[in-house]
C-alpha cells in the first residue's frame, strides 16, 4: 500500500526558523507556470514573482512600465505551479508609494486574485507606515533595500548602492524599521558585503541576498540571469548555472534547417 508524501508549505514561520538554525534560504524568480513547476520540484524555498518580469519578458529597460494587472497575471500562474514553495510577489511602482490607503487596497487585491502567499516591496522609513497598514490586513511583507530597481531614476545607474557612510547608516536605519513594523525578511541588493553582514548580524528577521555577499541568510537571483537566457547580462554577483540563450538558438537554427530541408518531420513524425 502507497503512501502519499505530505509537502510542506514553506511559510513565513519556515523562513525564521531556518534564520534561527542557520540554514541559508534560497529563492529565485518566477514568471509563468511551467518555470515555477520546475523551480518548485527543484526544493526552491522561496518562488519571487518579480516586476523584473518588466525586463526579462517584455523588453523594457526599467521594472516601472509592468502594472498590478500584469503582476497579477504574473503571480496566479506561479500559484498554481507551486505546491511547497513560498509565492512571493512584488507590488509594481505607483502602486504604494503614495497613500496609505491605495497602498492597502493594491496589497488585498494582489492577495485575492493571485492566490500569492507574501508582498515585496521597495523602500525604507518614506513608507513605512504603508507597510505597516498592509500588513496589520494580515498580510505578509517582505522589504527591499539597497538598489531599489524602481527608484533607478533617482538613484541614475545600477551601481553599488550604500558605498557612503550616510547612506549606509540609512540603510541599516531602514532596516530595523523595516523589522519593527512586522517584516518578515528583507532583500539587500547590490549593497557592501561587510555592511549586508552587519545588517545581517543586526536583525532577527532573514536577509536575502542579491549582489550582497555570503553573510545573507539567504541568495535570490533571476532566473534567466541565472539560466543564462539574458544575453550579455553578467554582472559580478551573477553565478549561470546553464547558457540557455545559445542552446536555444542553436536549437532553433537546427529546427529551421531541418524545416528548410524537408527533413522533418520524417516518416516516424507524422500520422
């Protein structure tokens, strides 16, 4: 007689915990649902529906154009693929930097017609009291410091961010005000690894890395960065574990060839 394995929901009580013990957290972006499927039977513990989604598929230069419908769109595929990882989702620009108010109902309407299990968003003390209304709705949220893609054109590159004495002691401001308003993790992007170490060391609540150094509790990175399908993307922090985009488009050239020459289908390849 079988015995159905029981999957474990990874939850925001999970990632504390593996805080707690020292067991470093991995999460990578998600897109659509085949990919999360994948990325989910891998044993990811944390799937982010990114607004990277804005760049990796559909073209643009910034994450600002993708909207709350998009992300929406976005994050209920993902939801439906995942059945032990976290489904972690990013509020899109101009959907909660403004009033505590639109902010809260952008966050529901997220969690309601995604079926997304926590929010990311960007940004320290200047929104503080958003997040803290968002997650008094019982809602979990997950901060963001450090290079914050959707103020790329205030900060005007995709430079290293917190390299000054100032600004990293606003960051690590943020952050324990990100933890005290009820956060529950927080990613560092592109940030000093001493300083992500000592933020690290700081709070009680996850790190996850990007660009960040070792000492995060945990790594997130983009999964077509990472897969090697971003052409000519390679900046220092960035491990390929495949390079898909040449792979791909051999493939696709040997498809067309194939095409061209009658070669397929052959006669085992039709009906």
């Amino acid at each position: 007689m079988s015995v159905n394995k029981v999957i474990k929901r990874v939850t925001t009580s999970t990632i504390k915990e593996m805080k707690l013990r020292g067991e470093k957290i991995s999460m990578l972006t998600g897109y659509d649902y085949s990919m999360a499927r994948a990325l989910d039977d891998a044993g990811l513990d944390i799937i982010l529906v990114g607004d990277s989604a804005a760049n990796v598929f559909a073209g643009y230069d910034t994450t600002l154009p993708i909207t709350l419908d998009h992300m929406i769109y976005h994050a209920s595929a993902v939801a439906r693929a995942a059945t032990r990882a976290m489904v972690l989702v990013d509020l899109p620009f101009g959907e909660y930097q403004g009033s505590v108010e639109n902010a809260y109902h952008a966050g529901v309407r997220m969690m309601k017609e995604s079926g997304a299990h926590a929010l990311k968003l960007e940004g320290g003390i200047e929104i503080i009291d958003n997040i803290k209304k968002i997650i008094q709705a019982g809602i979990p949220v997950c901060g963001h410091l450090g290079l914050t893609p959707q103020a790329i054109y205030q900060f005007g590159d995709f430079g290293v961010r917190a390299k000054e004495e100032a600004e990293a002691e606003k960051l690590k401001s943020d952050a324990l005000a990100l933890q005290e308003a009820g956060c529950f993790a927080v990613v560092l992007e592109k940030i000093p690894s001493k300083l992500a170490e000592e933020v690290t060391k700081s709070l009680r609540i996850p790190t996850i890395g990007i660009g960040a150094g070792n000492a995060c509790d945990g790594q997130v990175l983009v999964v077509n960065d990472m897969l090697g399908l971003t052409k000519d993307f390679k900046p220092k922090f960035l491990r390929q574990y495949l390079h898909l985009y040449e792979e791909i488009t051999n493939a696709a050239a040997q498809y067309v060839a194939d095409v061209k020459s009658a070669d397929y289908p052959n006669e085992k390849e039709q009906y």
